[in-house]
C-alpha cells in the first residue's frame, strides 16, 4: 500500500499540508482526511508517541478511530515474519474480538491470534513467572489490588498484604516445582490445615536434603514470617488480610472454567507470556466482557498489560528492537498508575499505544488522583477529540490548544433630540429633531480557540478535532472527517 505522511507551518493560521510518497514497506496511519480533501497520515515515529481518543457514546470513535487503527497495523507487513507488528488488544465489551477476528482472516493472520477467554482453549496462568522475583509477582497483586480499592489511603492494608503474597509464593515454588497459581495461593492463605500439610511436605524435601541453600533461606524466611507474625496476628487483622487477599484469589478458584483456564496444570499452558508475541508479531486478544465477568476481566487484564509492559521494556537490551502495539478501547476500565511510566518510556522500545475513553473524567474515577491523570494523559501525545459533553475534557482541551486573539464586535445604538415633550393624555414623549445613531467598534479579545460549543455541537458524528504529531513537532489542531470502518 502506498501511503502519504503529513507535513505543513502555520501560514496566516492555518495548516498547509503538503503530501509526499512514502518508502514502500514504511509504518504510518491514516487518520482521516481534512477539510480540503486531503488524507492525513501520522508517520512512524509520531505513532510513538501515543494516542488518546476520547468521545461520547455513539460519536463514533471505536467506528472510524479504534477499528480503522486496528486494521491498519494488522495489515502492515503482514506476510514479514520479522516485521509485522507484536499487539496486545483488550477488549472490554466482547465485541471487538469479532472485529479482530476479521481482519486476521482478510490477511492470513488467523494463526496468529490468541485469544484468551473461557472457551477459546488458550491456558494462561498470569502467576506462572519463574524468572521473576516473589516480590515483583506480589507486587503485581498489590497493583491489581490498588484498581478495586475505593480508597487507596488504606496503604498499610495493602503493603502487609502484600507481604503475605511474597512469603505464600515462596512456599508455593518450594513443594510445587517453581509452579504458582491463585488456587494454590488461596489454598495456603484461607486453609491452616492445607497449610500444615505442605509444611510437612517442606520438611521433608529438607531432611531429604533436596533443597539447596538458596531454597533453604526461602523457606526460612517464610517460616519465619507465617508463625513468627502472621500467625500471631489477632483475628480481626487477620482477618482484613484474608479477605484482601481472596478478593483476588476468588476471582480464579470459585468457577470450575475460570479455574480450568487460569490455574490449569503446567503442561497445559498454551501462552506463557509475550516473548513469543514480539519475536513472531503474534496478536493477543483478551476476550472477556467486563460487565459479565467484572473482577476477574480487570485482573486478566492488568496482568496481560503488566507482562506485556515488562517484555517490551526488557525487549530494549535486543539489538533490533520489533514495533509493537497495545489497544484499548474503553481504557477506562483497564488502567493504571504505572501505565504513566510506561507510556512516558516506550517510545525508545517502539511501542505504540492507542486508548480510548469516553472522557478524562472516566479515567479520573479509575486512577482517584489528578496528578495521575495529568501523568497518563500528558504521555499520549497525539489526541483526538470526538463530541463531548465532559466539562473536565473540554477545559483540559481547551487549556492545551491554547488561546488566541479573536475579533470581537460590538453595537450601540441612541437617540438624541432638541426637544421632548411628554404627553399627559396619551402618556408618552414625543421628540422634535430627533436623530438614530449607530455605532460598531471591534475590538481584540484573548480567547481560547475552540469554545464549549465547538465540542458539544460542532463535532458531527465520525469527525474529530485532531491534535497530531509527526514525532519531531506538533502541528495546530485542525477538524478532521473520520473514515468508519464499515465504509470503503
């Protein structure tokens, strides 16, 4: 496919876009097409920078935004194995898979796709890490942790929570072969006696002398802390730890499928991570409906995005480093507040990351913090506003466009008269000599460009106001007509 990239400077405030051929095999994305009729493109090192799409329902940016994105990194070099592009998509609502699924199957990418749900045979323990440390993996569950907490100043709770994850998943990897799952974590912390009977077990492989000195310092070190601290803790404490812990952990043991798919046997994994993904330019899908399957969506999830992060930056020590793509429609529901960091470093790994939200104050009530919000946002550099009745979004918008001099008028009108007369009988004054006069003055007012109505009712359904780009420059916002995915 022969694409065009943009380019243009502000002449008598507008952009002047020239167009010019691209390299054959070049990445970059058609965006949409101006209000002169040309195409916009964002070239391969502005996709770097990220993309943020927000809009009201039914304005049309999963239509002509997400799915029309999606195709089109799908469909780059998509018959180079060494060049087509690693993804990692989740899908909130169940329904892009679909989407996905097609597009694989227009370009021979069927074999490529792995989907992970209930009933789709793809085995995945998010647990199953044997290169990384106990206290990374707990960690992890305290990030995941962190997204259902309503108040996150209950630190203490969740940093000693996460102490009993670290100290569970050492004495897991001890009796179990290095192996890890939720129901085995569950397992050690609701049930004493199960407990009990994997200390014996322990105890065993020690006097057996089948552990090394690295392993006996592990199972020390947990020992200690079970029945030095944890079993001492008073009931109620005791209690409030548990229950953090479970509510997690019963996401994954309290169904037979999901325990089935998520803590199935080692031999049964058929995806163990996201190495295999870049190397290949595989695409990972995450297939479950947030509404349907709420807690356990948003763990799966977060485990996927916190994998997927931690490949690609470790992905930086290769000497070639591979594109890849994260995607997320509703990206509301799925983020964090380490994705921040990764998006503000991810450029040098060649990551692109394209999210969707229906406003700023939807990511707002996920992260429960403004600075944190200001990290995310400021680190998706390209924007696309659809319509918007957010006032949080506008004014955000608003502030980064900025303000310009615009021309304002105004009108007086008055009457002047020799003399004026008031009649008693009729009860009104009549003039002798009068004159109208009307008067126009302009003035220059700062203001800022775009105004609350311009993003409530000047953006149609499937147009934009687009603020991109080329990864050297930004380039003045301009409106943009979005091309739906279900039109040519």
């Amino acid at each position: 496919m022969n694409f065009s990239f943009f380019r243009g400077e502000m002449t008598d405030n507008k952009l002047d876009i020239a167009f010019s051929s691209k390299l054959n095999g070049e990445l970059n994305l058609l965006i949409g097409m101006d209000i002169n009729g040309h195409n916009v493109f964002v070239p391969e090192s502005g996709l770097y920078q990220n993309f943020l799409v927000t809009g009201t329902i039914g304005s049309g940016k999963t239509s002509s935004a997400m799915y029309p994105f999606t195709r089109q990194l799908m469909e780059f070099n998509a018959n180079n194995l060494s060049k087509k592009i690693g993804i990692l998509i989740l899908d909130v609502k169940g329904n892009y898979c679909y989407q996905v699924h097609h597009y694989a199957k227009d370009f021979g990418l069927e074999n490529d796709v792995i989907t992970i749900s209930l009933n789709s045979g793809t085995f995945y323990n998010p647990l199953h890490k044997p290169h990384l440390k106990p206290q990374v993996l707990a960690n992890r569950l305290k990030t995941i942790l962190l997204l259902f907490s309503e108040n996150n100043s209950e630190s203490y709770w969740l940093d000693k929570a996460e102490e009993v994850l670290t100290e569970a998943i050492k004495l897991c990897r001890l009796y179990n072969d290095n192996y890890v799952t939720f129901s085995e974590i569950h397992k050690l912390v609701t049930d004493s006696n199960y407990y009990r009977e994997k200390i014996c077990v322990l105890r065993d492989l020690f006097v057996s002398s089948k552990l090394t000195h690295s392993q006996i310092y592990e199972l020390n070190s947990s020992l200690n802390f079970f029945q030095k601290e944890f079993e001492n803790l008073d009931s109620r404490t005791k209690g409030i730890l548990v229950s953090e812990i479970t509510r997690i952990t019963n996401a994954f043991v309290s169904d037979f499928d999901v325990m089935s798919t998520f803590c199935s046997p080692v031999h049964k994994l058929s995806f163990s991570g996201f190495s295999d993904v870049i190397r290949d330019g595989k695409i990972v899908v995450l297939d479950m409906n947030v509404s349907e399957y709420n807690v356990l969506s948003k763990i799966v999830a977060a485990y996927l995005k916190l994998d997927f992060q931690t490949e690609i930056m470790s992905n930086l020590s290769n000497s070639c480093v591979r594109t890849t793509a994260f995607i997320c429609d509703e990206y509301d529901k799925y983020v964090s507040k380490l994705d921040g960091e990764f998006f503000s470093m991810s450029r040098e790994a060649k990551c692109i990351n394209i999210v969707s939200t229906q406003s700023y104050s939807s990511l707002k009530s996920t992260l429960k913090d403004d600075a944190l919000l200001k990290v995310v946002s400021q680190n998706l550099i390209n924007k696309i506003w659809f319509r918007t009745d957010d006032v949080f979004t506008i004014e955000d918008a608003q502030k980064q466009l900025g303000k310009e001099d615009k021309e304002r008028v105004t009108k007086s009108i008055s009457e002047s008269a020799k003399k004026t007369h008031f009649s008693y009988v009729t009860n009104t004054l009549s003039s002798e000599d009068s004159n109208i006069s009307e008067t126009f003055s302009t003035s220059l007012q700062n203001d800022y460009k775009f105004d609350t109505n311009f993003f409530t009712q000047g953006l149609e359904t499937f147009s934009a106001l687009a603020f991109l780009s080329d990864g050297n420059r930004i380039f003045p916002p301009q409106k943009l007509q979005m091309f739906p995915y279900f039109k040519n």
